[in-house]
C-alpha cells in the first residue's frame, strides 16, 4: 500500500522587531500568499482523498455484489420432470427426491422441457435451465470417429477376433441375413479376461473395419467421477450413439456399474444401481435401435450381476485370455514391425520366456527395450536391451508395484 506523501511545511512567519512597517505589510502579504499556496495545495489534496474514497466505496459495492452473487450461486442440480398448472416437477440429482416447485420469474416457461437439467435453490426453485450436458458427455465419454485400429494390429487371439466380428460385424454389414433365417443378432457381446489382452482394440478395430464410430465409456468412472450422473449419462450415451449410427458402443470396466446386489443400502450402491437400471432399459430398447453394435469388457466376470448377461442383453460372452506362446510371438512381431531390430535378437525364445505376459506386457517391453538402446545412444535395439528391458519388468512384477497389468491376480 503506498503511503500518503508529508503534508507541506507550514509557513512561518518572522517579524523582526526592527522592520519598519513597510518591511512588516510586506513580510506579511508574503507569508499571507505562502499560507494561500498552502491551502490551496491542501484542498487539492482534500479532493483527491474524496476521489479515491468515492472510488473504494465503490468497490466495495462492487465486491458486495459479487458476494452476494456467489453465495446464492451455490445451487443444487435438478432435472425437470413435468410441467403441471401446479408448479414443475423435479428430481434433484444425488438423493432423487422430487419436488413440486417453481420457477423464478426471470425465467420463461416456454423454454423449459422435461429432461433440461436446471439449477435449484434452498428452497428448491428452478433458478437457472443449464446448457445441454455436452461438456460432462465430452468428459465421460471417448468418441472416435474412425479408430485406425486394424484386425493386423492384434495377435494372439484370432478366435476372439473371429468371434466377435461375427457377433459385431455381420450385424452392421449383413443385417438381412439375420431377417432372412429369423433370428435376431446377438444383443451385446461381453468380453472378459484380463487387463491388457486387447479387448479394447478388437472393439476399436471392429469400429474400424465397420466403418463405424467408436463411443467409449468406463464404468468406473461412471460411479466414481460422475457421482449422481451414472444414470443419466447412460442414457446420453445411447442418445449420443443414435445420432451417430453406425456406432460401436464400448463399455469398459461394466463390472463397476453391473455387480451383483450387495445388502447394503447405501446411498453409493442405490446409485450404482440406478446405473445399471438405466443400462438394462436401454439394451432392452435396442431392437429397433438400427445400426447400434455394444461391446463391454470387465476383468471382473465372477462379480458381474446374472441380470446383464440375460438374452437380449449381453448374451455373447467371450473370453479373452494371456497370450498362449504364439501368440506372444505375434504380439511381438506387430510391437517390433516398426522397431529397428538387431540381428541378434531372437524373438521365438523370448516368446517362450515371456511367461504370463498380456498384449499390454509385451508391449511395455519392446518400448522398454527401445528406451535401453536410447539411452545408451544407439538407434538398433539389441537382443541385450530385450534381456535388461525383461529383468526390469520381473522386478517390477516382484515388488508388485505395477505398470505391468498382467502381473496382477485377476479373478474372471
Ligand atoms: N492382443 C494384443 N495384440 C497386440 N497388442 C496388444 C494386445 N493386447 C494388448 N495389446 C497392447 O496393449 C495395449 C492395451 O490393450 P487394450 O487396452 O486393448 O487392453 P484391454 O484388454 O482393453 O485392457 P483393460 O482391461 O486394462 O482395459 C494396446 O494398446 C496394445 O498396445
């Protein structure tokens, strides 16, 4: 803060006894013209002292306001309901409770629907309708418009492949087939297994070869980000696809918002619940949802709830494992296609050492392998910079601090 600068000296007035008095009048009108400039300066200062007042009083107002404003902006988030000649119905997010309430009169009810999220306050009055839910949707939900993701990109799991573009593909591209011997498509194909074994890219590849978009969302998210929203971004979700068919809709993780009922009643699982309601309602309304394909995938089998895995839900399982030794050989091949590799790699015996690897493994290792020969300023990756990059992993896997996915324990 600056300080005020002194204030002027006060003139001082010397009579000398001796003066004759016109040396006296003139003493005088000089210091009566000091005394003048003094005060002049002094109102002048009077006034800008009034100016910087007026300007911090309004400041204050000014913050006041703001105040005021953030205090009552601390609304709770509803969704409308009905509109009724008694009021509008609404259901708050979090608790559920509906209530019959108003609107504030700044609002106009022809702008209103049911389904708009609006904000409310204390006493539940709608104060604000909410722009539509495109931002939580963009942060909820991956989309890809076209995955780059190609079947060449996955190995090891040519069955699981051939599997689900059966279930996925041939709906999308030959639906009149499945009209023509009266039978309806398998609804939603589940796979299950564990992390890092490709589930995610062979739903992005089907995606891919289907011309399809990819929609992707992650149960966990769902109940652990979007408290209170599970419900209602499922069903954005199937909206979103319908507008963008044709879609592969791809639910990671569903064990999050589909396990089996615990007895606990707590407010976390009624919502988790919600979750799953609103996602069985939406794959019982697929039928006639066209050229909407939904994939899930869960590390989880033996926690999901039987109501998921009904007919006409996900009612095609598949499972998709480690690696088996060709299979790591393949992974390797495709890890390695773009890698500028030594002669004296062999990647048929590290196929076999690598025991237990998933896709996600192997492929942390020859980018590991790759970061050795970098860091020893080398551009060919050496069958030595394999061996180190797959010690560093086992001990990774020893002191059980993870990157590697495939070291854990997973129970499906
Ligand atoms: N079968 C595979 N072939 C080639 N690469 C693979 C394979 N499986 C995994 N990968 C590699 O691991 C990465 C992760 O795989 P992906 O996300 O598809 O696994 P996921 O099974 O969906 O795992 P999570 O269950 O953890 O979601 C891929 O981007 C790819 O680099």
């Amino acid at each position: 803060m600056s300080r005020s600068p002194s204030l002027p000296e006060r003139p001082h007035l010397d009579l000398d006894p001796e003066m004759s008095d016109a040396e006296r009048l003139s003493a005088l009108r000089q210091h009566f013209e000091r005394m003048v400039d003094v005060n002049r300066e002094l109102d002048q200062r009077l006034q800008n002292a009034d100016d910087r007042h007026a300007e911090l009083v309004d400041e204050v107002d000014q913050m006041k306001a703001r105040n005021e404003a953030l205090k009552t902006a601390s609304y709770y988030i509803a969704t409308v309901e009905e509109l009724t000649d008694d009021g509008v119905i609404i259901k708050q997010h979090g608790n559920n409770q509906e209530v019959l309430t108003e609107f504030a009169p700044t609002l106009n009810i022809d702008d209103i629907e049911p389904g708009d999220r609006v904000a409310i306050n204390d006493s539940f009055a709608v104060q604000t309708v909410l722009d539509d839910e495109t931002d939580a949707r963009a942060q909820a939900m991956e989309v890809v418009e076209s995955p780059t993701v190609t079947y060449d990109d996955i190995g090891g799991i040519d069955e699981q492949v051939r599997e689900v573009r059966e279930a996925v593909e041939q709906p999308l591209e030959n639906p009149e087939m499945f009209e023509e011997v009266g039978i309806d498509p398998p609804a939603g194909v589940l796979l299950y297994g564990p992390p890092g074994t490709g589930k995610t890219m062979l739903a992005k590849a089907v995606a891919n070869e289907t011309n399809a978009s990819f929609i992707k969302m992650a149960g966990s998210e769902l109940v652990q980000k979007f408290i209170g929203e599970g419900a209602r971004l499922v069903r954005d979700l199937f909206k979103l696809a319908a507008e963008r068919e044709p879609v592969v809709i791809f639910i990671d993780e569903i064990d999050a918002v589909a396990s089996k009922r615990t007895d606990s009643k707590t407010s976390g699982d009624a919502e988790v619940q919600r979750t799953m309601m609103q996602l069985l309602s939406e794959m019982d309304g697929f039928d006639d949802r066209g050229d909407i394909r939904i994939i899930a995938a869960t590390n989880r089998f033996d926690m999901l709830d039987e109501a998921i895995l009904r007919p006409g839900r996900f009612d095609r399982l598949i499972e998709v494992p480690k690696p088996a030794v060709e299979g790591r050989r393949r992974i390797l091949d495709i890890h390695t296609r773009d890698m500028n590799v030594a002669d004296d790699v062999d990647l048929d015996s590290l196929a076999e050492e690598l025991d237990d690897y998933s896709g996600a493994d192997i492929a942390s290792l020859t980018t590991e392998a790759g970061m050795f020969a970098i860091r020893d300023g080398r551009t060919e990756v050496t069958g030595a910079d394999f061996d180190a990059a797959h010690e560093k992993l086992s001990n990774v896997e020893e002191s059980g601090t993870g990157p590697i996915s495939g070291f854990t324990d997973y129970q499906y």
